[in-house]
C-alpha cells in the first residue's frame, strides 16, 4: 500500500488497514498444517525460486520529482559498479506513479513524459543491457494508492499485462487499493492469468497487505505475497511486521514467499546495528531483499550490510526455507533456518534496548549429534570450533547471524569464545561502578594465552580489580574479570562507548581477537518528591511511528508536531505522547516507589486504535491495563516500582497492527 500514514490518506483506500486478519505465533502452525513449501504449482514457472532481489524506489522517494528515469538508470549503473548485481540483486523495480492519471484514446496506459521521457520500454532496454531486469507497479483497483489517482488494472488486466509485457518488464507488484470490493482472489487470480497469457516471464507481487490471507490461497496465484501493511522506517515498524511474519514459515518455498515489504536499510530512521538486525531476520525469514534506498546517496556503511554475501546467502539457499522461532523469551529471539547443505543459519536477536546474552544448542536448531561443530560468525566473517552452545552477548536491537554445521574438520578452527559484561551499565558521574566481564570457551579446543582488556571513552577511569589473564580456558571455563569504572566528575548524561577485548590463541597458535561493543550510560539521580516524567531525562524512548512528545499528542513525523494530551474529552497539560509499539525508560536509581498515570487513546485519531499499557520494575512487570479503545475514557495505572534501577512505559499495539495508536501517558508522575 503506497500512501503517507494518516488517517484521512488511510481512509481514501477501499480497506483499512485496521482489517488486517493476520495469523498469530500460536495459530500459525494449526493453520499450516500439511502444508509443504516444496509444493507449488507457481514454481513450475521456474520464476523467483530464490526470494526476488533488487530495489524499489517507494521508500526513498515516494511520489517526489526525483524519481524519474535518470534514478532509475543511476540505480541500475549502482547495482554493478558497487557490486550489488555480483551479490544476486536483480530487479530495479518501479513503484507508483510512473504513469499519467489518465489512459489515452485506446485505453492504454501512457508514461509520464516528464518523469520517462523516452518510455517504459527504453528503461527497460537500459536495464536489460546492464544484465539486470525490469519490475513496474499498478493496483488491483480502478485507481492506484496514490491520491492523484493514478489507473489501476481492474478491468483492463489483459491490456495491461501486454504492454507490461511488450515494454520488457520482468516483475509486477500488484497493489489493493480502490478494489471496488471484489473479491481479492478473483482480483488477483485474473491478472495471473492475463500475465501469463502474455507468454512473457514476469515475477508476480501480490501486494494484499495480508488482509485476505494470502499465504492460503495464492501459491498458485503469486511468486510472493505481502503478508502486513507497508513498512516504515522505524525500530517499532520492522519489530511488528517480523512478529506477524515469522509465524507463516510453512507457508514459504520456492516460488511462493511471504513478502514483509522491502526494506529501509539506509534510509536514515534506524541505527546501523537495527539495520543489519533488519538485514540479518529478512533473510533469515527467506523475504525478497529489496533496496528501498537512493543508492546514489548510500553510505559505505549501507553498501556493506546490503552486499554482505554471506548473510545474502542465507536469504538465497536453494532450500528455500523461512526461519522458524527456536525460542523468544524476554526479547531473546533465537531463529534458525534450515540450508539445503545440512546447516543452520541461526539468528540471535535481541528486541531489548539493553545488551543481552542469548544462547541456543546445536541440538535445540537442528542439528544432528556430533563432537564439535563448525561455527561461521556472517557479519564478522570468520570460522570458530564449538563444542554444540551457540552464544553471544547481543547488543542492544542487535542480532549476531551464525551458519553452524557438523563439519569434520571442526578441528582447523579456534575455539568460539562467548565474551560478556555483568553489572549496571549505568553510572553517576565520579561514583565508581564494578562491571565483570567474562571470556567464556564454547569450543571443543581450548583457548590458551586468554587475555581480557575494558576501554571507555577518553578521560574515563576503567581499571582491573582482579586477574585480566588465563593460561588457558577449557571447554566451558570462563575468564572473570572485575573492573572499576569511573566516569569524569560533570561528563553530561547520555550513552558512552565500551569496549571489551579478548585475545587468545588456538591449540595450533593461531592468534584470535574477539571484541564485544556495549553502551554504558551516564545518568542523573531522580529528584526527590514528585515529579512529572514529561520533565525527567530518559534513557531510551521508542515510538512506532513519530518521536516519544513531551506535552502532547504524538504526531507521527517530526518532534513537536502533535497536540494537546487528550483522552475522553479531558485536556492534560503535562504527560508524554507515544505510538504503539512504544517503549520508555527512566532511571530510578533504586530510590522511587511509586508511577502514576491517566493512561489512554488520544481523541485525535476519533474511533481508531487500540493499545496495552505496562509499566515496568527492571525486569518485572509491575502493572498493566488490558486492551482500550477510544470508546474507554483515561483509565488510572499506577505501579509500585521500589527498589527498581530503571522504569520502563510500555504500549503495545492490541494485537491488530500499529495503525492510528496514539496513546497518551496522560500526568504520568514519579515519586521518589
């Protein structure tokens, strides 16, 4: 669905995304039951039995002048000269309005002269000549997403595929909007079969948004299909589409995928770290890999997730596999993929906001009984033995990507070593604070010659309180090391670097460094006495869409644009303005008792939305409301948080999606 996220854009489509029927984690395998991602009448095209790469210009562009055919023909340039063509991407995709909104004399579909001048199929000679292939965008509705009113295709599915056809486009992502309510089948089934009258080969996008249940009914419809709404450039956007999505697994195969939407990777709204979490669970997830940047803008930083090939190729196994869910308490999410060469790719992701450790088993992912097994860390590129534990402190919205195999000749690596760092991350400037790390051997081989070091930031006082060094370090035997931490007496509150090192050598001397990123953050002791959270520096705030607002409503874009906290009629002053999913945290400094708040939907958004709200205590769950709606007036949380480092507010989304949750933390208050 290509549009801005509004409500009065939102409801200009037939559907609201508000109508998305979508299968939960417990549900999905009961649904899926019998069915095999080997078998697919779509397959038999021999079309997209790898997950479709390439790029769509939608989410760097949108409908802006700066997509024209001259980005077109840069990105297709782009994907050889930076290798990304080399890496298995393909399609330079087009999405909305590429066309006039109006067909001509014969109703056929004209291009838009200023932005192609030379046509569609010029563009697509371009592209061919590079070796690369062409993807074009309508609806399956009597108009496109956009509100200029682009044609769709229904009722012109035959005239359209044929200049689809004859202008040489390889892909079609076919959109829902102003569907007429037609049933979303026969929709989707007739162009099918107008594509493929054409004789032409074309992969086949059905982009439904999950509403109709796709995954059901359209392996013989589609080479792949959307199975949320659209993605957005967000932390809280990705986190909710990879929760809807990864319980369709058995769904995926060759030539039949589910689609989460493309991704954002570079477009500036998430960190480095997210990006390759966003990177590493798409292609665990076997998704289509489709740059939604301006290459031409790209950062080295963003070339080198979007090429990575080792991650690439587990996107690509010819098995075709989706990722399943291993396990996923507390936020640590362990997701392994079968390879059609026996291994695993395992992801260990950490949805928190705080570094954690997370660890699996070789057995727990798959694989069979064996002495060791060999372990390839994908972003770092490098091979480690391990004795059958796979664990790494993951940094937080971070994932380590593993490939795990029972490989005979385990033995010509070093050992994995698991490095770690227990105790507060938090400190009071010029109040010393004891951090411990561990070096842990995971591998059949023992480490020897172990050595630890702890850098901070300069100026930062970080000394050894205890042994930094071992000999060696058998099987399962750890290096603990106290340190003393200080930060500058006046260093400003905020997030600070750390970094741990290990060196060790493998049994044949091979010297190894192993090093571990963490954030420490410098904060300030709450004030005594009360005081409104909305005037309280916070330790991280994420918000589905727009920034947290301090004073008012969440407006979904830029800070400072919503307005006044209101919620059944009642105008508050002071509170904190969210969009689910949503999650803030305070320090406490285990010196408060109590949080306060009037808690609920904001009128803005009128009937739409439901939200959940938590408050939690570290790492207990201290008081929750059940679902509310903007039928429910403000609803009283308060929850007792003595004893507790850090406080945390929580909206989650009701279960139906992020659409419209403007939930506001009306008055909240700490007493400390």
């Amino acid at each position: 669905m290509r549009h801005p996220h509004t409500g009065t854009t939102r409801r200009r489509v037939v559907h609201a995304l508000t109508a998305l029927v979508l299968t939960t984690a417990a549900a999905a395998p009961a649904a899926a039951a019998g069915h095999e991602a080997s078998a697919s009448p779509a397959s038999a095209d021999g079309l997209a039995l790898t997950p479709p790469m390439g790029f769509n210009n939608w989410n760097s562009t949108h409908c802006r002048a700066d997509f024209d055919e001259a980005m077109v023909e840069g990105i297709a340039d782009l994907f050889v000269a930076k290798g990304l063509k080399d890496a298995g991407y393909q399609y330079v995709n087009l999405d909305d309005c590429w066309a006039l909104p109006n067909r001509d004399a014969d109703g056929k579909l004209v291009p838009d002269p200023a932005r192609f001048p030379h046509g569609i199929k010029a563009v697509a000679d371009y592209v061919h000549a590079k070796g690369l292939k062409l993807g074009i965008y309508t609806s399956a509705g009597t108009k496109t997403c956009n509100s200029a009113g682009f044609p769709g295709a229904l009722g012109h599915e035959s005239s359209d595929a044929g200049q689809f056809a004859d202008w040489g486009v390889d892909y079609l992502k076919y959109d829902n909007c102003n569907n007429q309510g037609v049933d979303a089948e026969q929709r989707y089934t007739t162009m099918r079969d107008a594509l493929r009258a054409t004789g032409r080969p074309i992969v086949y996008s059905i982009c439904e948004w999950g509403e109709n249940k796709p995954w059901e009914w359209a392996s013989d419809v589609g080479h792949l299909w959307r199975t949320t709404g659209d993605i957005s450039d967000s932390w809280s956007s990705m986190l909710s589409i990879l929760k809807k999505n990864l319980p369709l697994a058995p769904y995926a195969g060759p030539g039949h995928w589910n689609d989460p939407d493309m991704l954002e990777v570079g477009n500036g709204g998430m960190t480095d770290t997210e990006y390759r979490s966003h990177f590493s669970l798409w292609s665990v997830m076997a998704a289509p890999l489709l740059i939604g940047t301006d290459l031409r803008k790209a950062s080295p930083a963003t070339f080198d997730i979007l090429a990575d090939k080792d991650v690439i190729a587990v996107d690509q196994d010819p098995l075709g596999k989706q990722g399943t869910v291993v396990s996923s308490a507390g936020g640590r999410w362990v997701i392994a993929k079968e390879m059609k060469d026996g291994s695993r790719a395992v992801a260990l992701f950490n949805e928190s906001g705080t570094a954690r450790r997370i660890a699996t088993t070789a057995g727990a992912v798959g694989l069979p009984d064996a002495p060791a097994y060999t372990l390839r860390d994908l972003w770092q590129h490098r091979d480690y033995n391990t004795v059958g534990t796979i664990a790494a402190t993951v940094p937080a919205h971070g994932t380590v990507l593993v490939r795990v195999s029972a490989d005979p000749d385990w033995a010509a690596h070093p050992p994995a070593v698991d490095l770690g760092l227990d105790g507060s991350p938090l400190l009071e400037a010029a109040s010393p604070a004891t951090l411990t790390s561990t070096v842990t051997d995971l591998g059949r081989t023992p480490a020897r010659r172990v050595s630890a070091s702890l850098t901070g930031p300069d100026g930062w006082t970080v000394r050894p309180a205890s042994a930094a060094a071992a000999d060696a370090l058998p099987t399962g035997r750890s290096l603990r090391t106290a340190w003393r931490v200080t930060a500058p007496a006046g260093t400003p509150a905020g997030s600070y670097d750390l970094t741990l090192r290990a060196s060790y050598r493998s049994p044949s001397g091979e010297h190894v460094t192993s090093t571990l990123s963490l954030t420490a953050a410098v904060v300030t002791p709450p004030p005594s006495g009360t005081s409104y959270l909305s005037d309280l520096p916070w330790l991280s705030a994420v918000s589905g869409w727009g920034p947290v607002e301090r004073d008012s409503s969440n407006g979904e874009s830029a800070a400072g644009d919503g307005h006044p906290i209101t919620v059944g009629g009642t105008q508050y002053a002071k509170g904190l303005g969210v969009h689910a999913l949503s999650d803030i945290s305070f320090y406490s400094g285990k010196a408060c008792e109590k949080v306060t708040a009037d808690v609920g939907l904001d009128d803005e958004k009128g009937t739409h939305g439901t939200v959940a709200f938590e408050i939690w205590a570290d790492g207990t769950k201290a008081a929750s409301t059940g679902v509310l709606t903007n039928a429910i007036p403000a609803q009283p949380l308060t929850a007792d948080v003595t004893g507790a480092q850090v406080v945390r507010l929580v909206v989650t989304d009701g279960a139906d999606g992020i659409d419209s949750d403007h939930a506001d933390w009306a008055d909240a208050r700490l007493t400390c």
